[in-house]
C-alpha cells in the first residue's frame, strides 16, 4: 500500500550539521511546532503555527509586488448635503498589499471626515500602530498620505479552566478571538504650500524617482492636500501604485517598473482635467506642470489650426500632427510607458532630441476616408505654374509637422516660416486655399480629443540600416509581354529610342508592366512620354556628355515613377472611359490626352465630379482632345481642377 511522502525532503540532526560545517544548508528564522502523540499543547504552540503560515503568506505576497489590487479609489463625496462635506472622504471598497506583504481588505465604501487628525491620530494609537508613524497628523494643514493599514483586536470573552490540579481553582474569562481590521491612518508628507507644489511633487516621485518613507505595513491610497482640516485637492495616483510596482528590468537594465509609468501617466490625465475648466485657451503645459508622461492626453486648443502651430509644448520639440485608428490608442499609449517622461525643467538643448507625435483619434472607417480624401488632395497640378513665394508646402501623407507658436524662438524656425511670420502690413502673405489643410483642419474639429506619444529616438536612416537589394523575378517574361503590347499600340519604336541604363531599363519595364499603368492605354503612353521628357538630373558616365545625351537612369525613372505612385490612379479615367469611349478607342483622343500631361489631373478630377457633371466634363474634353488642342486640354484641365479644390 502506498503511502504519501512529505513535499520537503527530511534530514536528522546529524545529517543537518555536518551539511551546516560545509555550508551547503542554510538556516532561516521560521519555526513551527512539531506535533507527536502524547504531547502536551499549550496556547503557545498555536499561536506559534500561527504565526508560522502569516509569515509564509505575507512572504508570497511580497513575491508579486505591493500595491492597490482593485477599487480603493479616494474622492470627494458628493449629493450628502452635509456641512462637513468639505473635509470628509470617501473610500470605495477594494483590496490591496502592503510592502509588508499584508493584504488590505475594504469590503463597503467608507466616508471618513478629516476635520479632527487628532482623533485619527488618537485611533491610530489605540491599534497600536501610533508609534511606527514617522510624523503624526497633528496639524491640519499641508499634504498627508491617506492610507489603510492592517490591525487586529481581540473580541468574545470565553471561559478560561485551571491548567493543573494544584493551581487555583478559580474559572475566569479570556478574549477568545482575533480580529482582523483595516484603520485609515494619515501621515504626513510636508509642511510646505504652494500652487505649483502638486506638480513639483509629481517631477520628485516620476522623474527623480523619490521614494517616501512611509511605514512597511501601510497600503498608500492617495495624497490628500488639507487647509484647516478642509481638503484642497485629492491625488490617487501620486503615491498609490497598482499591484506588482517591484518588478524589475531585464538584463540587468535599470528599467522603471510599469507601474510608476502608469501612475505618472495617470496622475497627469486627473490633474489635467482639473486644470483645463478654469485655463485659457492654448496654455503651455510648463504653466502648470514640472513633468510630463511619455504619452498622454492634451487639449485641443494645444493646435492652433488657423496656422497649425502649437504651443503646449517647448518650442524646441519636434511636433508632428497624425492621425490613428481610436481602438489602437491604448496600444500606443501602453508601448510609450517603457519610455523616460517629458522633464519640463530640462535644458532647452535637450529638448532638442526630443521628438513627440500629437495623435487625432478616428474611427476605421473615418481613417480610411481621411486617408483617400488626403491622397487626392495632394495631386500635383497638370503643369508647372508659378506658386506665391511664401505658400508653405508640406509632404503629402499622414503626418503633418507643427509650426512654433513661441514668438521669441526665431533659431529654430526654417526661413520659410521666418518670412511667413513678418508683418502682413509690410509685406502681405498670400497663401492660397489648401485642400490638406482644409482636411486636417476638419479632423482636429471633428476630435473629442488629442493624445501625443514619445517617439523613440531609434535612427531610421537607409545608410545605416542596409542597402537596396533587387528582388528576383521572371525579367525575360514581364519585358516579352510589355514588348507585345507596345507593338499593338505602336509604341514599340518610341520605347527602343529610350536611352537608358543597365537598372534604368528594367525599372523602366518594371514601371510600365505595373498594374496600374498597363490596364489604361492612356496612363501607359503618359509615363512613356514622361520618360521621354524626364530631364536627368544625375551625371553618368563621362561628365563631359551633353545631358540630352545621357541615358536615363534609376533616380530619373523612380521621379517619373512617384508621380503615379496614388493608390487610387486610374478610378477617374475608368468612369471617363465608361462615358466617353473615345478616351480609350479614339488613337488622336489618346495621344492628345497623353502628349498634354494631365492623365494624373484627369484621374482625380474624374473621382470627384458627379455623374451630371461628369457627362458634361467628358463631352467638352473630348471634343477639344479631337481636334489635337493640347493647350485647349491644358487649360480646361486646369480650370476644373482649380474649381474642385
């Protein structure tokens, strides 16, 4: 018959002293009684056992962290009507674990006035638990930690017998029971005051990483700001940590646990919304805070959008406005947390590296129309035309930088933004209306509100990351294949006339053989002409060679390559094509249409009119294209793109 081994392996004695000589043993403090038949207990053996398992559990709680597990939230109560609302508390139940490893159980909400700390304190000293309290709350003024700590009491009287037949004989009573209860306790923080002192806190604990020294068997809740027992402000998250605050980095990396991150990050959300009632508009975050998060929300009047400049944060950050899905938020919050936060008291040169994301919250859907209607925004002109000098031009796509709204920083602004900024009445600025910023304009409006995220100072420069390799492909077949074409279109002869070299000709096979280009007869003899007339920038070969003469290489193709680059090119030439057949039938309409230059213009004013308007736009362009008026094209293009922007 089998019988059941004890989980720890047991040594007499003997065995265990001679381990201790060589050192291979250890001897810890715990102790627990040892059982046998025959002995005689007493009271003592116990509460010795005990006092054997409350160590061992208060052991293993210590192993996952110290820390608020659930609920205990601190606040203001409100709707009592009481007089004394004002320096009362309220506690919501909850659970947590102090440094100790105690747990700390709040089963109901609790409201606790403040008006009287002595009494507290009074409380605290008949738990015993007075003394281990580095300063008591006898004042009523200044910043106290509100906390809850564990305290027993013994409770039901039972009868106590003669523990031996000489002894007396008389029958007396003994607390039979301990209890287990949770005291609120103050302790106090600082004497100090000031308005700006909740926020030269928050940079001592987040940024300096200031521990207070607070008792091991107190559970920190929040720090509570008093003014003659009335309470000022609440913070829960400036001392409060959720559970598992100790953990430690990897490899040996002084990493900051997560939880201080998170804290930081939300002590800064609740400060902030009791800042953003009563703040002017477009206030700097250095008016009110020391520190910031990684990552956070801000106000939306930190974006001017009438000249999309900022001014929340200092002046040397790089800010750029972007858009992300709403659900993908959190995500990016979350992975901005193993980063340092934002030191408002730093130099201004270290401002310098720091580069921050200001992010609009969109829906999917949302997304992706703001994605579409921003690519079709951002199509060049059908032709070259003189822009006004101080027209600010921005890359198209799905980040926009961020102008500097502080008027003493003229370094760090580009020369561009110098002249912009110079008095209109001297010299009047003229920047015509800009679909993007129309876009852009209509998002921040339409945000509930704006979060900004650290951006990891990672460089993502090609030089260093690697070198472009060309991917393998059946050449041979994609070059037959668009030769076969060109030679039903005619075209074959114009494309043997193209001087190119080794790379340029396959990027220029792989350019015309792509999807988008080869379905539409139009696009295709397009980009053919724009190979033709691209002017080769870079020298090749013998610099003494005319530039006419040199051949066209990769950069040349992949500049011809960018401007046919929209994801969405060829919908507005196939809704043309689908009323007007001619456009893809008639050889004079095509070689108009292609010689002129504006199938890309063609394509998105086609994607924007409606079918009425559609008809009519189709019906005059193919008759001028008819007549081979390439100026008359170029002019009408021109004037129904200016119309629909």
């Amino acid at each position: 018959m089998a019988t059941s081994q004890p989980s720890r392996e047991f040594i007499d004695a003997s065995e265990f002293a001679t381990l201790q000589r060589t050192g291979t043993v250890l001897l810890t403090e715990r102790r627990r009684p040892l059982y046998f038949d025959g002995r005689f207990l007493a009271a003592a053996d116990l509460t010795a056992e005990q006092t054997y398992f409350l160590g061992r559990q208060a052991t293993l709680n210590r192993l996952s962290g110290f820390g608020v597990l659930q609920g205990l939230e601190v606040s203001r109560p409100t709707g009592t009507g009481d007089q004394l609302e004002a320096f009362q508390v309220a506690i919501a139940p909850g659970c947590g674990v102090t440094p100790s490893g105690e747990s700390v159980i709040l089963e109901n909400p609790l409201t606790i006035s403040l008006a009287n700390t002595a009494r507290i304190e009074m409380l605290n000293a008949a738990f015993g638990v007075g003394e281990a309290i580095r300063d008591p709350a006898r004042s009523q003024t200044g910043l106290f930690i509100l906390g809850l700590r564990l305290v027993e009491y013994s409770d039901t009287l039972i009868a106590s017998y003669p523990t031996s037949s000489t002894g007396p004989g008389n029958i007396t009573s003994q607390f039979g029971e301990i209890v287990e209860a949770t005291a609120v306790t103050l302790v106090r923080y600082s004497n100090l005051e000031g308005e700006r002192l909740r926020s030269q806190i928050a940079r001592d604990i987040f940024v300096n990483e200031t521990v207070p020294n607070l008792p091991a068997n107190l559970l920190p809740l929040a720090m509570v700001a008093l003014d003659q027992g009335a309470v000022r402000w609440i913070d829960n998250f400036l001392v409060r940590r959720d559970l598992g605050s100790t953990a430690q980095g990897t490899l040996g990396l002084n990493t900051v646990p997560r939880a201080l991150r998170s804290a930081h990050l939300l002590q800064y959300d609740q400060q902030l919304r009791e800042i953003e009632p009563t703040a002017t508009a477009g206030f700097s975050a250095a008016s009110y805070f020391d520190t910031l998060p990684a990552a956070g929300r801000l106000p939306k009047s930190a974006v001017n959008p009438a000249d999309f400049s900022q001014r929340y944060f200092p002046a040397e950050v790089t800010v750029e406005l972007t858009v992300a899905p709403t659900d993908e938020i959190a995500a990016l919050v979350e992975d901005s947390l193993a980063l340092p936060p934002i030191d408002l008291q730093d130099s201004p040169a270290e401002f310098e590296t720091l580069s921050l994301l200001l992010i609009i919250p969109m829906t999917r859907q949302q997304l992706y129309s703001f994605r579409q209607d921003l690519a079709a925004a951002t199509v060049p002109p059908p032709t070259p035309s003189p822009q006004p000098i101080f027209q600010p031009i921005f890359q198209p796509g799905l980040r926009r930088p961020l102008t500097l709204a502080a008027p003493g920083l003229i370094a760090k602004r580009n020369p561009l933004e110098k002249l912009s900024r110079l008095n209109q009445s001297v010299l009047p600025i003229l920047p015509p209306a800009n679909p993007v910023d129309s876009l852009w304009r209509t998002a921040l409006a339409n945000a509930a509100e704006l979060w900004y995220i650290r951006q990891r100072n990672i460089p993502y420069q090609a030089d260093i990351v690697g070198t472009t390799i060309p991917l393998a492909s059946d050449d041979a077949s994609v070059e037959s294949n668009l030769i076969d074409r060109l030679d039903r279109l005619n075209l074959s002869e114009r494309f043997s006339d193209l001087r190119t070299s080794t790379l340029g000709r396959a990027d220029v096979v792989s350019l015309l053989s792509s999807p988008q280009i080869s379905r539409s007869e139009l696009l295709l003899r397009s980009t053919l002409n724009e190979l033709e007339n691209a002017p080769i920038e870079t020298p090749s070969g013998d610099p003494t060679v005319p530039p006419t003469e040199r051949p066209i290489d990769r950069a040349t193709v992949l500049r011809v390559a960018e401007q046919f680059g929209d994801p969405r090119l060829g919908e507005g030439l196939s809704r043309l094509e689908a009323i007007a057949p001619e456009i893809r039938e008639n050889d004079v309409v095509v070689n108009t249409l292609a010689t002129s230059g504006d199938a890309i213009a063609l394509d998105k004013i086609a994607r924007t009119l409606s079918p009425t308007e559609l008809t009519s736009f189709s019906r005059e362009l193919t008759t001028l294209a008819g007549r081979g008026n390439t100026a008359a094209v170029n002019s009408l293009v021109r004037n129904r793109l200016e119309a629909i922007q």
